[in-house]
C-alpha cells in the first residue's frame, strides 16, 4: 500500500539547487558562529587549584627542560620553597625564545 501525502506548498527542487543551499547554509553557520560564539574573555579570574605558599619541609624538584614552561615552573616552585634543579640539553636556557641573536 503506497501512501501519497499532498502538501499545498510542494514545490520541485533540483538535486544541484539543494547541494548548493545546503552548501551556503553550512557556510552561514559556520561563519556565523565563529563570529557571535565566541567566550566572553574574563578580566580576573580565581584559581580553582589552591596550593600552599611554603612547603612545611624542602622538598626537591627536577624540571626537564628549560624552554618557556620550564623556566616558568622552576620560578614559581622556587618561589614556593622548593628546591628546583633544571635540566635542558642545550648549552643556553631559554629554548627557542627570541635573546637577541
């Protein structure tokens, strides 16, 4: 038994046609929420981790790797209490930062 519905509205569309809109439909939305769904940036924003200020008893650290992070993280763990060794293979610390070569 084959069912046959009558839309007022049925209109006759092209496969190329409907590629083509689905195309310009994809493109829209796309465009569309890279422009208006961006995250809000914040000003401030606590730290969800709290982690002591000092350690209670030294404690050592080794870092491998004396790039950008590792510089930072030594930096901040010292800050902290800790004693930090820093490993890099190069001769200069500093990786690939910008020292005026």
């Amino acid at each position: 038994m084959k069912r046959s519905f009558d839309f007022p509205l049925q209109h006759q569309i092209s496969r190329r046609t409907l590629l083509k809109l689905a195309g310009v439909s994809t493109f829209g939305g796309v465009l569309g929420y890279s422009r208006f769904a961006k995250p809000q940036p914040t000003v401030f924003q606590q730290d969800s981790l709290s982690l002591p200020n000092q350690v209670s008893h030294p404690k050592r650290v080794v870092i491998i790797g004396g790039g950008l992070a590792g510089l930072a993280c030594a930096y901040e763990l010292s800050q902290r209490g800790f004693q930090v060794t820093l490993l890099e293979r190069a001769a200069q610390l500093g990786a690939r930062l910008p020292v005026g070569r």
